[in-house]
C-alpha cells in the first residue's frame, strides 16, 4: 500500500474550518479574518482545488 494523500484530511479539516467560522456551524455567529490559506501557509502547501473538491465529493459518498 502506498502513501495516504494528505489531501484526503486536508480537505474534510478546511471544510469544517470554513463552516465553523463563516456561522453554518455555530447558529450563524461568523468570524471575520479566517482564511483557508492561514492554515496552508502555517503546513508550507500549496492549495490543490482539484484534489480540494475530489475529497469533499468521496467524503459525500461515505
């Protein structure tokens, strides 16, 4: 078996971020300043969309 993509957690992690600080997860109290980059410069990557929206679509599947 080779390497986990670590865009598979990278994925499921900004999703939940995003929807914690823009209000869909904490009855609509949103949180000016979050960025999904914040966290991608603090692990030195670089944003991947295509594999970013792959991982959310297989996440739906389960």
């Amino acid at each position: 078996m080779g390497p986990a993509d670590r865009w598979q957690d990278l994925a499921i992690v900004l999703r939940s971020l995003r929807h914690n600080y823009d209000g869909t997860y904490t009855d609509g109290v949103s949180f000016e300043g979050y960025s999904e980059k914040m966290l991608l410069d603090e692990l030195g990557i670089e944003m991947d969309e295509k594999k970013y929206r792959y991982y959310l679509l297989l996440d739906e599947l389960f």
